[in-house]
C-alpha cells in the first residue's frame, strides 16, 4: 500500500493529473468561504464563533445533512458556492428518471453522440434549478431565523443590511455563476484529473467538516468523565467497523453464470466458454437515501409557509428537521419504496434477456428469453431487498451510536456514521482507487493489492493521455500560494487589531 502511493509520484502524467486535481479542490474550498454580496460577513463569523464555543450539537441532522453533503458548509458560510453541486446532483437524478421513462431519451441514450445531448440538457436543467434555488436562498438570507442551518444567528445583527431589488438580482447570479463554475471544475477533473469531479467535490465537503467534527469529539469525549473515555474508544471501534461492513457491502454482488454457445466463423471458433453477470447487492447506490431525505425536506418547508405559528406544525417540524422519530419512520419507508423504484427503473431484465438471446448466451437451467428474465428480476428483488435493509441500517445508525456513547442526536461527529456523507466517501475513495491501480499497472508497478485487482470499472485514466499542462498547474499554485499568503496576512492583521 506505502509502495503504491509513492510510486504514484514516479509516473509523471498521473502525477499531474493528482497535483491538479489538489489545485482545483483548494479553489473549491476557497469558494465556499467568500460571502456573497450585500451580506455581513462579520454577523456570520460572530454567530460561527459562537457556535464553535457550544456543545457538539451544531447542525449536521436531519435535513441539515443533506444541505451540509452537497454545499460542502456554502449554505452556512452564505459563500458563493452556497448551493453546492446540489442543483447538477438534482437535475442529472432527473435527466436519469426521464432516460429509464420517456422513449425518446431512451433511444437517445443508445444512438452515437446520444449522451453529449443527454449531458447538455443536464447542464440546462441544471441552470434552470440554480436559478429557482438561488432565489429562495437569496431570500432566506433576508430571513435567517426561519434557516433550520442558520438558528440563532439574527442575535449578532442583520445578515443583510440593504436587501433591496437589485441586490436580489445580484446575489442570485452569484450563486448561479457558482454552481455553473462548480460544474466546471467538476468537468476539468473528470477529464484533466483522477476520478469522477463531481463526485470528488461532494467528498471534499463531507471531509472539510472533519476537522470540525474531531475538535468537538475530543472536547465532549475528554472533559474528565473516565466512562466517555471509554465512550470513545467504543466510537473509534463502531467507525472502523461501520467502514469495513460498508466496503463490503458496496463491493459485494451476486455473479450470475452466463455460458455462450459455440460459433464457426470462417476459421475461428468463437463462444464456448463460461462469463459471469456480477448484480450488485446495493445497486442503487446512494440515491434511495438522497431520494428519501430530498422528499423529506419538504414538508418542512410547507409547514413554515403555511403553518408559521400552529404549535402542532412547529412540533411536527422539530421532529423532521432535527432527526426526530418521525424523520426516521418515514426515511426509513422511503428508502425501500425509492430502493426498489430506482432498480426498476435502471435495471432491465427483459432487455438483457434479449442481448443475451441474440448474443448466443444462456443462464444454465433457463429457458432464453422470458424465463430468463424471470429469473433476473427474482434474483433482483431478492438482492434490492437485501441493499435496502443496508441503506435503512446506514441511514438509522448514527442516531443508534449516538444513544450508544452518548451524543447528541444532531451532533456534527455521528455525520460519519452513516447516511448519505459514508456512502459517498467510501464509493469515491474505491472508485479513485480503482483509477489510479489502473494507471500503476499499465506503467508496470505495483498497486494498491498485491493480490488481485479492485472490483469494478476501470475507466477513463486507462484510456486518455489529456492531462492538463504542466505549465496551468504552475500558475494555478501560484496564484493558490497567493492567495493563502493574503488570507494569512489578513487573519494576522485582525488578530492584532482585535
């Protein structure tokens, strides 16, 4: 493993390709960090401080997970990048839906240059959704004490001190520009870098609380009390363990055998021999999760539109904001419903009983055509019923360890526990892996595993050589060495003038 990641610096193009993935990353988190117009940056650090001196109990349940995953802290900052990736996230979940419904988007899918076309509409949609999110936001801001990320943060002064019309307009194409630049970035390390973008940026959010996370974990865990002691280290035990059944489960699949007939072409003799058809035991990923605590937010929302001071509405919204029973009783019911729905929607057993038909290939002891259909979509209900209990489990268990060793139900620490941020990072830390054991090996070093290769795809760095200049990732250092240099003189400067 130590052998791997040093020789990974042996290979001059992959090494560039990690040196600009770094640069891009760094201005990812420096845009989270610069305010929009016309908002009082001083209010925002006065109220982030205050927080910061509290229990660890700052948001990070709930619906407020969801927003922290995707805006990467944007949303609490009011930073140019306070939307995030949420709106491309939301508009490619969209495009996907239409692609397994509308026939036209499924046969476009399958002609050449059909998804080019299929990415432009998401960037559109993408725009479209900025635009409407962006206002609400824009609005908020004029109203933080309704913010369920921002509660208390009128007690430092106004948020925005001159919110007329034209400061609307102007705060809402910042926060458009962002995500389109966000977009971008995503793009440029997917194509330039190592890795998916966007899924690397989603990562980094999550990771960038970390080091928050820590602070307030050592500060509850060591205040003298020796059984949080030994709280924690039950806590450090449950991660590693939570981390490794994760692994497993998003790695684990059920391999199907496909044996294809004999064929004579010519003087070559094709088919013959025995394949495998891997089905993922949690196909669906992330998004059952995503999906459930999306639908969720909503009701809040309407509760505080239409039910602003009914003392039933204001519970009610108590319990789905800050993680309460009802948050999990109806997240845990729309995680089955959206785990079998998205598997229905993306995977097709007729249609790959069709090409298996075609293609000379049979399952042993199934009939081609729709017996073997059937017996896809069996083995599949059977396998998404499995994943769904996983993905309950995972979307449960941070409220579980919190009862465990004590923490707060709504404690940034238990965001790594579970749900949608553990999901995210494990799938992204094996999927780089996967890319950069590819590149190893093609250049004749070892990898990550002596023995054996990381299941799954191998993609993209095997088959491109566009890495970005070196000269770009020069000046991109630069100026990132500039910019730390004025952020650091200017911390100095309002430390001694405070």
């Amino acid at each position: 493993m130590i052998s791997a990641f040093a020789n990974t610096w042996k290979i001059p193009e992959l090494r560039d390709r990690i040196l600009f993935t770094l640069a891009l990353i760094v201005i990812v988190r420096l845009g989270v960090h610069i305010t929009l117009p016309g908002v009082d940056a001083s209010v925002i650090k006065d109220w982030l401080d205050d927080v910061a001196k509290q229990d660890p109990t700052t948001p990070g349940g709930g619906v407020t997970a969801l927003l922290t995953v995707f805006s990467g802290g944007g949303l609490t900052q009011a930073g140019v990048f306070a939307l995030g990736i949420m709106p491309y996230i939301s508009a490619s979940i969209m495009v996907q839906l239409m692609t397994a419904i509308v026939p036209k988007f499924s046969r476009l899918a399958r002609e050449d240059g059909g998804r080019q076309k299929i990415t432009q509409y998401t960037r559109y949609i993408t725009i479209v959704i900025a635009l409407i999110q962006g206002y609400f936001v824009a609005q908020s801001l004029t109203k933080p004490d309704t913010l369920p990320y921002m509660q208390g943060v009128e007690k430092f002064g106004r948020l925005v001190p001159d919110p007329s019309v034209t400061w609307l307009m102007l705060t809402v194409l910042t926060i458009v520009a962002g995500t389109i630049l966000l977009m971008w970035i995503g793009d440029q390390i997917t194509e330039k870098g190592i890795g998916n973008g966007i899924s690397i940026i989603i990562t980094v959010n999550i990771i960038s609380a970390l080091p928050g996370a820590l602070i307030q974990a050592w500060g509850y865990f060591t205040d003298g009390d020796p059984f949080k002691a030994i709280m924690m280290v039950v806590m450090i035990a449950l991660l590693l363990i939570v981390i490794a059944g994760t692994i497993a489960i998003t790695q684990a699949q059920r391999r199907i055998a496909v044996q294809y007939a004999k064929r004579v072409v010519g003087r070559k003799q094709f088919g013959g021999q025995t394949q495998y058809l891997p089905l993922k035991v949690n196909y669906a990923g992330v998004m059952p999760i995503i999906f459930a605590t999306a639908v969720l937010s909503l009701p809040p929302m309407m509760l505080t539109w239409f039910f602003p001071e009914q003392p039933w509405a204001t519970k009610l919204y108590g319990e789905l904001v800050g993680g309460g029973m009802w948050y999990f009783i109806l997240g845990g019911i729309g995680i089955f419903l959206f785990s079998y729905f998205w598997v229905a929607m993306m995977f097709q057993p007729s249609q790959i009983a069709e090409d298996l038909k075609r293609n000379g290939g049979y399952i042993p002891g199934q009939r081609p055509g729709k017996p073997t259909a059937d017996f896809l979509d069996f083995t599949m209900t059977r396998l998404t019923f499995a994943g769904a209990i996983f993905l309950a489990l995972l979307f449960f268990l941070p409220a579980l360890i919190g009862k465990i060793v004590g923490l707060p139900q709504n404690s940034l620490v238990l965001q790594f526990f579970g749900g949608t941020s553990l999901l995210i990072m494990v799938g992204v830390v094996l999927d780089v892996m996967r890319q950069v054991e590819t590149h190893l090996l093609q250049k004749h070093y070892d990898g990550f595993l002596r023995k054996g290769k990381l299941k799954g795809r191998y993609d993209r760095l095997g088959n491109q050589s566009n890495a970005a200049p070196r000269n770009a990732i020069v000046y991109l250092w630069v100026v990132i060495a500039v910019l730390v240099v004025l952020g650091i003189t200017a911390w100095i400067y309002n430390r001694s003038n405070g």
